[in-house]
C-alpha cells in the first residue's frame, strides 16, 4: 500500500528547495528536440535529468510512480505530437494510459499536475526549453513532493 | 564481474568550460563496478578511441559508459570502437552531458551536478546491460522515390545507372516537376526545358526506371530493405498503352472552364488536357470535376474524336503493391497562398502576379508565347516593380519565418528577361537584403543592376491600391534615403514564399518520417547525414527537406541516390537487437500485447512451456518476431503479467535510471 509517510501535504517551502525533475523523452521526437534546445543553447534548469525510451509508448506508468517513490517532485513525459509517432500509434496509447494514470494520482497522494506529458518534436528544441523551464517553474511553487513509502517495508 | 568503465570527453571546450570533468572522473571511480575511469580532450578522435581499447585491454573492462555529446551523434562511433576491443557494443552507455548539461547551464557548479548525475544513470544502466546480437533481414534492390520533379529525376537517374530498379511515383499527369514551368535558370540564363526534359526521356526510357504519374503512395509497410508500398494510380479515363498522344481531343473539348496548373492559373485549359507540351507520359487526364461527361453524361467528344478509340470513362483507380529496400523523399515545395497579402493588392488585380506567373508570360511555351504582358489589358507593361520577401522572414504569422533562398537570384533574373527583351520598360525591385551567395550568384546580381540597368531599392512596398480603372499605385518607403516613394506600375511581380508540398505531411505519416513546422523533412543530422531521415531506408532529395536552388537541388539529389545505392548494395542488413522478449513462463497469453503491436510482429502460438515452478504445461504464449518487431515497446507497458520487455530499455534498466536520477 502506498500511503504518505507523514501524514501531511506538501513540506514548506524552502529557499534552497531545488525540485527533482525526471524527463522521459523518446528518442525519435522530444530526446532529438531536447538536443536541439542544446544545440541552440536554450537555456533550462539543471533539475530537468533525462532518461531516454525508444518511444513515449515504452513508458510504463510504474515508471512514474516509481519516480515519485523515489523522491521525484515532478515527472514529465515527452513525445512525438499526436500523428506525428515514429511508431505510428505509440503516443497515442501514451496518452490514453497517462490520463488514466492522472486519475489515479489524487488518489495516490500525489499531486496530478507534478505530472504532465507534452509533445515535443525533433524541430522543436526552443519548446523543450520552454516545456521544461514552464513545468520546472510549476513544481517548484508546488514545493517538494511527499515521498511514497511502501508501509510493507517499514518495521 | 562487472568491470566498468567510465570516459569523460572534454569536447575540446564544449563541455570542459562547464563541466568539472575531474570531478565527473572522481565521482565515478567511487561508484562501485566501476574499474577505471578518465576524461580526455577528444574522446571521438582516433587517440580517444585508443584510449577507451588500452583500458578495456589493461583493466579487462567489460562495460563502456561514454560521458560525451548526444547518443544521436557519436552511439554509434563508440559502438564500434567497443566492438573492435571486444566489448558488446549494447553494453555501452552515453551519458549526454554536452546537449543536456554544458551547452544549456552556465553555472559549473550545477552542470557538474547534473553532470555527475547523468553518469550515475548512465552506469546504473549499464550494469543491466545484457549483451545483445543484431539479426539479419534481407534487402529488396528496388527504389521507390516519391515526386517527379527534377529531384526525384536526378535520383531515379543515378540509382538506375547504378544497376539498381527504381520506381517514380509522381502526383501530376507529367513528370518534371516546377522546372517544367520555368522559362530560364540561373546563374547562366540556359532554358529551364532545354536542361529538364532530356533528362525527363532519360528517365522514361531507362531500362531500369518505371514511371507511376497521376499516381499517389496510398499506404507504406514494412521497413528499411522491406517496404511493401500500395500505389494508388488514378484513372486518367484515357487507355495510356492506346493513346498515341495526338492530342486531338484536348483541342475539341468544349469544356474550358478549368485553371491550368502548368501556366500558374493564366490559361484556361480542357477537362481533358496533357499538361505541357513535353509531358512524359504524353498521354491525356480528364479532370472529372470539369468534364461535362463526368457531370451531366451529356458530351462524348473527346470519344468521338480520337482515332485510337482511346478513352475510357469507366476507368478505375488501381492499386498497385509493391516492394522496396529504399523510399526516396522528393515531394518538392509550393509557393505561399497570398490570401493574407491583400495590401498588396493580391486577388484585387489581375496585373499582380507571382512569380511563377511571370515565368509562364515569359516562356516561349507559355500563354503568351513568350510576350510580357499586362493579363489585364494584353498590352506590353512599360514600368514593372518586383517585391522580394512575399511571406518570406516574416514574423508576424502570415507568413514563413525562414529565406526561402532562391527569390533574390530570380528577381534578378527575372529583371534581366524583362530588360534584354524590352530594354524601354523600367524594372524597380524591392528588397530587404539581397542575398546571393553561390558560385557567380553575386557577379549575377550585380550584373542586373550595372548592365542592366535594374533599378534596387531597400525598401517596403506598405500598400498597393488598384484603382477604378485597373491602374497600380504603390506607396513604398525606401529605407536608405529615408522617403516615401509613390509609383505607377503597370505589372507587380510578387516572390512569394517557397512553403513545403501539401503532401509532405501526409507522406511523412506514411513512412514516419519527422517533419518540423514549416512541413520541410527533417534530417537525420543536419551536417553529418544531410539527406537522410531519421527513419532508417528514407532518403531526402530537394526541397522537400528545405527551400533550395536547382543546382543545390541536383546535388543532393545525387547524394540522396548514393545513400540510397549503398543500402541497395547490401545483401544482408544487421536489424536492431533492441526487440521485445516474452518471458514465457510469466506469459498467461492473453494477446494484449498481440492487439497494441503495430507492426504484427507479435503471435500467439501453442508450445510447451516451464512454468515458474519448473512445470512442464502446454498453452498459448506470445512470440516476438524479431525481423519485424521495430522496438517500440508498446506491448512491455500493455502486458499485465510483466512477462513483455524490451532488450536494450528493459523495465529494470529504465528504473535503475529512475532511482540513480532520483537518489
């Protein structure tokens, strides 16, 4: 059972509170565009750390929820624009089991908006910049997140 | 054991002005697993690589994590550098700290972090590396390349002459593309024809080479060496292998209501026409929407009147399938719609063209038979203004924010046609900037203005008023004296934009090809793989990948086939290990992953399997077919027993990432 350790929302927020931010991208669209915001030197926190998946498809949401176990206070989920997919379908499951995953996040105890999915192509490397600088901006004034623990390990 | 190790690269001063390497060295020598670790000015450069062999040599290393640029660029390079010291190339990991860290932060200390960061996940991953064997599949030697025009020529031509099939598939009745349209070229002012349709009969009589026209890619299958493509050729209502081309029945139709594309909308033309004069095929179209046979059942003429009892109106489309090891792009490009440029008079007179129209008044196969005229009045215009940069870096959103490159050095020759021909008609051109760079485009340019005597102005046209009378005045600020300038012409020629063909989008769905906002094709690299899409198998030739002269267009055309030639020539290609796995004994075979499979590389087939317990059962599993499974995942997420997984981005090597990122 996931429940929230303290009992309490979200820790008050602190000058030095620097959010951890997980970026799934795919490789074909957001991943390419997330080198072009480098290669035009568009500047986006270093919070952002990217783990790279052949397709947004790939990403399984116990990836996100393992994330936010883990200490994560925002994750977000980047791929190809609807049609757009390498993979012809791949987003668009994406977005049907992000959604749902959403829902269930209130639930969870976890903030549904520490989540989000934008669609990111390989042209689009200012976007990324922005997508990130815009999310970063929004789980630092959501302050750090509650850790998930599994009671079942606790003693 | 796991033996890691760990390559820091400088990049010269690309990473190394941001990011502490010595710190990024000190950090990994203190994860345990790692071996060895150091950092190096160029760790692509040949001493690099040396470097990377001597320590999997000296210190037995078994697992590679490269600190360096993106995987897009230089995977590969490191790949093979594993390979030839022994190391599973799958077994090596980038961490992307010069796109994701140095290039974006300017802090040190903070991009030391992250730095420190991506190589913990990098390693993380690492160690879940399983060593991974490429398969084989096999490679169809026939091209298919997609667009007519010079482009696609110039590329059907060159994979042909290399003794490899090629197929053209072009959207019009005629191939040749907008070079067919044009009356010269420049720098050298040689007729556009006289250069394109030889090579037009080149490419219809290579034994090598079929041609598809008024024919359109309906659906693409498959991947690089296999594509299965469905061709949906168009009833043209006329029996190609019949018709002697005469061209009879495009003079008797009664039907004159329609636009004819090739002369830009200056001419009328018939419902059944063949498009120019040197169309290849030269076989007739009935555009159905204007033939009267079509819309009322009433007419027959052109029936009548051909004496090869050629046409047929109950013609049907036809679907043609057909295999491919290599797609070419060359879908080419459009102008702008001016509907947004009403202040200059565009849709107001029939005196403002773009243009392409000017091309067809001045071609000697044009509506006029080469004489400039008013369209208005049919009389020879004494004062001519052309305004650069219609819908071109236009910021303001009705237009395109790129130069569409090619408009200062036709202006110039368009200018040249009009004064060599009428040296009394005054020719004033309007311009941001002129930008003429190329092999004697600048001697070009200037020639126009010192020979020619073609009056530049720096400058605005602000508006254009078309007056009750059908008269031109336009107000113009000119930016390098400063005033405000009022003129009369009788003839404003307008550069519009050069946008991506309207296909192009439609075309990159089919073959998933990236496309960025303009609809321009995206590259694989813009420097190191110009004319190749991300997608492997799909070339880029022409303007579909960006605004281009003809020159520039033949030369990538040319690379385009020879990127092409070089999959062709392959007997065997080495697929992507990176495939999903079933773990049979997990496997209920429920078929989840069956249904969410685009590609129907996944089948459920009856075996013996050993359960978890070390039963022996027979029933239904899932089974991956490597040959065609693209790697996408799709089915690891859509499996509810866990037993789906991908090699190369396995659920445990994407969360050890998530908790190295999150630690």
């Amino acid at each position: 059972m996931l429940v929230n350790e303290d009992g309490k929302t979200a820790a008050p927020e602190t000058k030095s509170f620097e959010p951890k931010i997980v970026a799934f991208c795919c490789n074909w669209c957001s991943y390419a565009g997330a080198d072009g915001a480098g290669t035009a030197r568009k500047h986006y926190p270093a919070n952002v750390k990217i783990i790279k998946v052949p397709c947004s498809g790939r990403v399984n949401p116990l990836f996100v929820l393992r994330a936010f176990q883990k200490g994560a206070d925002g994750v977000i989920l980047c791929g190809c624009h609807p049609g757009d997919c390498h993979y012809m379908t791949g987003n668009y499951y994406t977005r049907r089991r992000l959604t749902l995953l959403m829902s269930m996040l209130d639930y969870l105890g976890v903030a549904k908006d520490r989540l989000r999915v934008a669609w990111v192509s390989a042209s689009e490397g200012a976007r990324f910049a922005e997508v990130m600088n815009d999310f970063t901006a929004h789980i630092a004034s959501l302050g750090e997140n509650v850790k998930l623990r599994d009671m079942r390990c606790r003693k | 054991m796991q033996k890691i190790g760990v390559f820091v690269c400088w990049c010269g001063s690309n990473i190394a002005a941001t990011v502490d390497v010595a710190r990024v060295v000190a950090a990994a020598k203190g994860i345990p697993g790692v071996a060895f670790a150091a950092d190096y000015k160029y760790m692509c450069s040949e001493q690099g690589q040396q470097l990377i062999a001597d320590s999997v040599r000296q210190y037995g290393l078994n697992r590679i994590v490269v600190c360096s640029c993106s995987p897009r660029m230089h995977e590969k390079t490191f790949r093979a550098c594993a390979e030839r010291c022994g190391v599973n190339p799958y077994q090596v990991e980038i961490a992307n700290i010069r796109e994701q860290c140095a290039w974006i932060l300017k802090d040190k200390e903070q991009a030391t972090r992250k730095a420190i960061a991506l190589m913990k996940a990098a390693v993380a991953k690492v160690q879940l590396d399983t060593p991974l064997q490429p398969g084989e599949s096999t490679v169809v030697k026939r091209a298919l390349v997609i667009g007519g025009g010079i482009a696609g020529i110039e590329t059907a031509l060159d994979i042909a002459d290399a003794g490899y099939k090629v197929d053209i598939v072009e959207k019009e009745p005629s191939i040749g593309g907008k070079m067919a349209q044009l009356d010269k070229t420049f720098p050298t002012l040689d007729c556009s024809a006289c250069i394109l349709t030889p090579k037009m009969v080149d490419a219809a009589q290579h034994p090598n080479i079929r041609i598809f026209t008024y024919s359109e890619v309906e659906e693409v299958r498959g991947f690089v060496g296999q594509f299965e493509v469905d061709i949906r050729k168009k009833a043209r209502s006329v029996k190609a292998d019949i018709c002697s081309g005469c061209g009879i029945c495009t003079t008797k139709c009664p039907s004159r209501k329609a636009d004819s594309e090739f002369d830009a909308g200056l001419r009328k033309r018939g419902a059944i026409y063949i498009p120019f004069a040197q169309a290849i095929p030269k076989v007739p179209v009935i555009d159905r929407a204007h033939c009267l046979k079509f819309q009322t059942g009433k007419c027959g003429v052109c029936s009548l009147v051909c004496p090869n009892k050629a046409i047929d109106y109950t013609q049907q489309d036809e679907i043609v399938t057909e295999q491919y090891g290599a797609i070419v792009l060359a879908t080419g490009f459009d102008l702008l719609d001016l509907k947004h440029f009403g202040d200059l008079g565009w849709g107001r007179s029939k005196d403002i063209i773009t243009s392409l129209q000017l091309e067809r008044l001045t071609n000697a196969g044009g509506p006029t038979e080469g004489h400039l005229v008013c369209p208005s009045t049919g009389r020879q215009p004494k004062k001519v203004v052309i305004v650069s940069c219609v819908g071109s870096r236009d910021t303001s959103g009705r237009g395109k924010t790129y130069c569409s490159k090619i408009c200062c050095m036709y202006n110039a020759k368009h200018a040249m046609y009009i004064r060599e021909k009428y040296p009394d008609t005054d020719v004033t051109v309007f311009y941001i900037d002129v930008r003429t760079p190329g092999k004697g485009f600048d001697e070009f340019q200037r020639r126009a203005v010192e020979e020619y005597g073609v009056h530049y102005i720096r400058g605005l046209v602000g508006k254009v008023d078309v007056h009750k009378d059908g008269t031109l005045h336009l107000t113009a600020s000119d930016l390098n004296s400063g005033r405000q300038l009022e003129m009369e012409p009788d003839l404003i020629v307008l550069a519009a934009a050069v946008t991506a063909s309207p296909d192009a989008r439609k075309i990159a769905g089919l073959v998933t090809a990236s496309i960025d906002n303009d609809g321009f094709y995206v590259e694989a690299h813009p420097k190191l793989r110009p004319v190749e899409s991300p997608t492997a198998g799909i070339f880029l030739s022409g303007m579909c990948q960006g605004p281009k002269d003809i020159p520039e267009t033949v030369s990538q055309a040319g690379a385009a086939a020879v990127k092409a030639i070089g999959l062709l020539s392959k007997d065997k290609l080495l697929t992507n290990p990176c495939t999903a796995r079933c773990n049979e004994a997990v496997c209920s075979g429920c078929q989840s992953c069956v249904k969410v499979c685009p590609y129907g590389a996944i089948e459920a087939v009856e075996k013996t399997v050993i359960t978890l317990e070390g039963k022996k059962e027979q029933r239904s599993v899932a089974v991956v077919n490597e040959a065609l499974c693209q790697g996408c995942g799709a089915c690891t997420v859509a499996c509810p027993s866990g037993a789906m997984d991908l090699k190369g981005f396995s659920n445990q090597e994407i969360m050890a990432e998530v908790d190295a990122l999150c630690w």
